[in-house]
C-alpha cells in the first residue's frame, strides 16, 4: 500500500511538473509584413554593411586610432543610426576618393611612365 501512494505521489507531481511547463512558453506571434518593409530592412543592412566596410579599412581604422577614436565604439554606433543618416555617411564616404589621390594626380603618373617608356625605346609615341 505504501508503494502504491509513493507511486501514485510521483506521477502526481511529474505531471503537474509536465503542465506547468506550457504556462511558462509565450505564445508565437505571427503576422505579415509588406514587401515594402522587407525591402527597407534589407536596404537598411546592407547600408549599414556598406559603412561598416569603408570604415573597417585599414588606413580608416589608423586614422581613427590616431585621433583618439575606438574603432568598435564606430561600428557600434553606425549600427545604431538613422536610415537618413546612413545615406548621408554612406554618400560622404563614396565621395571621397580611394586612394587618396585626385584624378589629375593619376593622370599625371600615366604621362610620366608614357614619357620614361619612350625614353627608353619600350615605346615610341612622342618621337616620330
């Protein structure tokens, strides 16, 4: 008899154990979002992945060291910005040149090496 309410006490208490669990998961929460939304969150992420690379560059990132900024601190807050804000760094950034040269400067290097190949006999372009 003894076994029986030791028995019949465990099962009492695993299956109140087993209910009390599905008091304690919250309820899934579904619902449709338009294309509209979908694709500002994509363009959202891919801005702020965008920003984050150009910033994660290596003569960015000892620029930043040399004025004083934490480079994580950065990431951290482009993350945190507005979508208007975003477009604004991200055009900024586009704008200014890769390498830090102008384009006159690149032209400059192009007639100089043209002027050393001709010197040399590699090329004759400017003597006939």
């Amino acid at each position: 008899m003894q076994t029986f309410r030791f028995r019949w006490a465990v099962a009492l208490l695993a299956s109140c154990a087993y209910l009390s669990t599905f008091m304690f998961v919250p309820a899934a929460q579904a619902s449709m979002i338009s294309t509209q939304t979908l694709l500002q969150q994509q363009q959202r992420s891919a801005r702020v992945d965008h920003v984050q690379e150009l910033l994660a560059e290596e003569r960015v990132t000892e620029q930043m060291v040399k004025l004083g900024v934490d480079p994580a601190e950065v990431q951290a807050r482009v993350a945190a910005m507005t979508d208007q804000q975003l477009a604004q760094l991200e055009n900024r950034l586009d704008e200014l040149p890769a390498g830090g040269t102008s384009g006159l400067a690149v032209v400059g290097i192009v007639f100089i090496v043209l002027i050393i190949l001709d010197i040399v006999g590699v090329l004759s372009l400017f003597s006939r």
